[in-house]
C-alpha cells in the first residue's frame, strides 16, 4: 500500500534545514539531511523543468551538479 501526503517521510523528529541551490542550472529548494541534499521544490517558470527527471521532488541531488548557494 502507498500513502500519499504532504508530511515529509524524513526529518519528522529533527528541525529541517531548507536551502535555496542552484542545481544544474535551475533554482530550487532543497532540505540539508545526513545524506546530502534532497530536493523539495523547483523555482521555474518553464513547464519544462517540472518534467525533468534530475528535478523530482524527494531525489537526492548530486553534489558536482550544486554550483552556488543563491542568497
């Protein structure tokens, strides 16, 4: 059986730590866990990127595609 919602499966009994990234090439927000940086959201207006397979929500991002930190 899968749920589907809007509570994340990670993190539930620790405080999140969000960050803005720029990830290959595109805006997006990410939460900072012990395995790295996992993707919450993508900032975009092109309906492209929201197809994108690199740019899925819950991926766990590649750390040489990271370029900057956007403050």
């Amino acid at each position: 059986m899968m749920y589907y919602s809007v509570a994340p499966i990670y993190g539930l009994d620790e405080p999140l730590d969000y960050v803005e990234l720029d990830y290959n090439g595109s805006s997006v927000l990410a939460c900072k866990t012990g395995e790295g940086y996992i993707l919450e959201r993508i900032y975009s207006t092109d309906p492209k990127d929201y197809l994108r397979e690199d740019l899925k929500p819950g991926k766990l991002l590649e750390n040489n595609l990271i370029k900057q930190i956007i403050k």
